[in-house]
C-alpha cells in the first residue's frame, strides 16, 4: 500500500510548501481534524480551523526559508481496505538545497477514493 500512498503525499508536499492551505485543507483532509505537536493535541473542529491551522504552519516554514520537503521514508500499515496509519520521514529543505529539517510525522489516513488525512502526530525528537 506504501506505492498507492506516496503519490498522495509527494502531492501533498508540493501543496503544502506551495502554501495551499485551502486546496490541502479541502481536498487532502477531514474536519474535524486532530494534530499533535509537540505532545499537545490541537482540536479542529471545522474546516475554517483546519485552513487556520495549515496556514500558520505552512507560513513558519515559508519563513525559516524552507523551500521544498522531500519524502526520505515512507512507512504504511494498512488497517483494512478504507484506513491506513503512514509514517513519513520528511527533510525539508531550502532553495539552495540545503536540509533544514528532518523528522518524520505519522498520519491516520481514510479512503482510499480518495485518500484523506484524518489526524497526524509529530513524533518528539529522542534525546539520548
């Protein structure tokens, strides 16, 4: 299923450095909708919350300079035929190509006609 799912998400990459929180929002995914980050869940109730939401994140990335966010790692476990739990390793990086973040976030995603993300979790970096 991994194969099936990262065209959805190579499209949601270049959707999301794009800016399009309201194509991301509309056509990628569900409302409600619940983020973690940072170990704090982030209730969305509608859709207004969600393009909210996906705007000011996408506008911190614009603003630390990130330009394109590659898919270095693609995890899926399929949950039947119509749900999946992906995890993505994402390097985001500037114009000129350098890595300015690596990290991966785990996604409930439901379909697959289409494929929608219904929630996500950043994973918390381990510190040794």
């Amino acid at each position: 299923m991994s194969g099936a799912l990262r065209p959805f998400f190579e499209r949601y990459a270049e959707r999301y450095m794009a800016g399009d929180a309201e194509g991301v929002a509309a056509d990628m995914y569900e409302a409600p909708f619940l983020a973690v980050r940072g170990g704090s869940p982030i209730h969305l109730a509608d859709r207004d919350a969600v393009v909210s939401h996906l705007a000011q994140v996408m506008g911190a990335y614009r603003d630390s300079g990130a330009a394109v966010a590659e898919i270095a790692g693609l995890d899926v476990i399929e949950q039947g035929d119509s749900a999946a739990l992906a995890t993505v390793r994402w390097i985001v990086r500037s114009q000129t190509g350098d890595a300015l973040k690596d990290f991966r976030t785990s996604y409930q995603l439901v379909g697959p006609d289409p494929w929608r993300v219904l929630s996500y979790v950043n994973h918390d970096t381990v510190r040794g």
